[in-house]
C-alpha cells in the first residue's frame, strides 16, 4: 500500500514539474506573434527555448510512462474515453516540435509566417486542452460500469474551459517571464512589461478557478480533512503574489521562479485534492479510478521505486546541468537559424 501512495506523489510530481518547465515554451510560443515585432526577434524567442524545449517534454513521456506502468487501468480507460482530446493535444505538440525545426529552413517570407502560425497554433491547443483535460479530471469524468457517457463536446464544459483559460493565462505569464530573463534589449523590456499586463488576469483567473472547484469538484474535501493541505494553495497565491511585486522591483529572475512555484503549487492543489483517486467518477464514487484498483501488483511497484529512486536524481542532475550551460540570455549574435 506504501508503493501505491509513492507512486500517487511521483506521478504528481512528474506533472507538476512537467508544467513548470513546459509552460513556459508554451507560453513563449503563445507570444511569438505578440513580442516579435522583427524576424530577429522571433529567432531569438525560438533560441532562448531551443536546448531546452524537446528536454522538458522527457518529463512528459515520463508521467505518461509512469501512469502506464504504476496505473496501467487508469492509463488504459483515460486515453480510452479521452481519446479524441488527447489525439488534438499530442497533434499540437507535434505541430510545434515541426515548427521549431523548419521554420529557419528556407529563406522565405510565406514560409516563415506559415511556420509562425504553427507555432503559435501547436503552443496555443495544448496549453488550453491540458488545462481542459485536468480540469475534468478533477471534476470527475461520467464513467460507471458500463463505461464512459461523454464526449469530446462534454469535456467543454463550463469548469473544463475555466481551468483551460487558468493554463492559458498562467502559462503566457511564465513565458513572458522567461523571456525577460532569457533576452536582452527591448525585446527583454517588452517581455516584462507583457507579463506586468496578464498578470491581473491570471490573478483573476486563478481565484475565480479556486471559488469554482468549490461548487463543481469535491477536491476540498481532503482539505477540510487535513488543513494542513492548504499549505499548498496558499503557496500558490502567495508566490503569484510575488511575482508581481518581483517584477515592480525589476528583479525578472526572481519573479520568473515566484512563477515556477505558482505553476507547481497550483497543479500540487488539484493533485492533492484527487487522494487517493486518479480519475473520479462523476456518476458515483463507486466507480473512481484510484490508486488502490488501478495499480499494478505491489512487487512491479516495488521494483519501479527503486528503479525511479536510481534515474530521476539523474534526469533531475541532467537538467539543471543543461539549464546552468544555457543560462546566459540571448542575443542576436547567439541566434543559429
């Protein structure tokens, strides 16, 4: 029972991290078309994200692979009954990746601002469907014995697109941030001022998201059940908060990691909420996914503990590794295509 309880926390850790490292390049490409007023700015907002972005997305195919092998039931009805969704958003993150690398290939005004729009496209449907699906997760799917009752269409439901827009807008800030730390000139100045001006909306977004999942989840039933829970949305509020008084210091750096903390609490909130459920059922909670009948047998468990306690230390080494080599801003004279 202790590996299922392990593995419930590292998946949890794997998305939350994964959002944090990936919403930025979301949000960056969400803003390509925005911030870049000349074709050397967007190269460049396509540099600063260049040795990093395909990185990031290891921890994606991870909390995926961790599903799979910790919670193959789960694994195995979410991308059954979510299929659809799931298809549009890896479409997305394909469509991005293929921008990123052909965009510089040929010298030509129609195929770079067709490249552009892909860019801006394949940012724009994950960060909105992950929020979309996430949101109905905590909700709660209409799933019983007979299986799944909805649809692509259901999923666009009124809590679904509120926590969609809370990925949208979260993660535009984080991009805007990371950009301001990651370039220099007016382009750094523009990025600043550009998350100055969303951050209202994500402050906005975020407490009319938390006043919501009272009324349309049960996720604050933990919370009522061991306050000690609210630890982590009010370290969410609080480094949003800082954020901004960050950015009115003009100290971009520490104000981007203020962001890295929001994006990681406000994704520990609904993961914590969720114990010890995976998918709830929104029929009946006989019918939840959990982590106790949907776990693989406690000796795989076993033996993924300590595969997971050799490799992610690694992985984790490795991209602060990466992020140390690459952590000088770009300039025009750094930019390769």
């Amino acid at each position: 029972m202790i590996f299922n309880i392990i593995w419930f926390v590292l998946w949890g850790v794997l998305w939350s991290v994964y959002f944090m490292l990936d919403g930025f390049v979301l949000g960056a490409g969400m803003l390509h078309p925005v911030l870049g007023k000349s074709d050397m700015d967007k190269r460049i907002m396509i540099n600063t994200i260049g040795p990093v972005w395909d990185g990031n997305e290891v921890w994606l195919i991870t909390a995926g692979g961790a599903t799979f092998a910790a919670f193959p039931t789960t694994y195995a009805l979410m991308f059954s009954y979510l299929y659809t969704a799931l298809f549009l958003l890896l479409a997305g993150l394909i469509i991005r990746g293929v921008a990123y690398e052909f965009r510089g290939k040929i010298a030509s005004e129609g195929w770079k601002k067709l490249w552009d729009v892909a860019i801006f496209v394949g940012n724009s449907i994950p960060a909105l469907l992950f929020g979309v699906a996430f949101g109905n997760i905590f909700a709660g799917l209409p799933m019983d014995a007979a299986g799944y009752h909805g649809s692509l269409i259901g999923l666009l439901n009124p809590y679904g697109l509120l926590a969609g827009v809370l990925f949208v807008v979260l993660f535009l800030m984080h991009g805007a941030l990371y950009l301001s730390v990651k370039t220099v000139g007016e382009l750094k100045e523009r990025s600043s001022a550009m998350a100055a001006k969303i951050w209202p909306a994500a402050l906005i977004v975020a407490a009319v998201f938390l006043g919501a999942t009272a009324f349309a989840t049960k996720l604050y039933d933990n919370y009522l059940a061991a306050p000690l829970l609210f630890i982590i949305p009010l370290l969410a509020v609080g480094a949003l908060v800082t954020v901004r008084i960050a950015l009115a210091k003009g100290k971009n750096l520490t104000a981007f990691a203020a962001s890295c903390i929001t994006v990681l609490m406000v994704v520990a909130t609904g993961v914590a909420g969720l114990f010890p459920s995976l998918i709830p059922s929104s029929i009946d909670a006989a019918y939840n996914l959990t982590i106790y009948n949907s776990s693989s047998s406690p000796y795989t468990l076993k033996i993924m503990t300590v595969v997971a306690a050799i490799f992610v230390p690694i992985i984790i080494s490795y991209k602060i590794w990466v992020y140390r080599v690459f952590q000088a801003p770009v300039e025009a004279k750094d930019v390769l295509y």
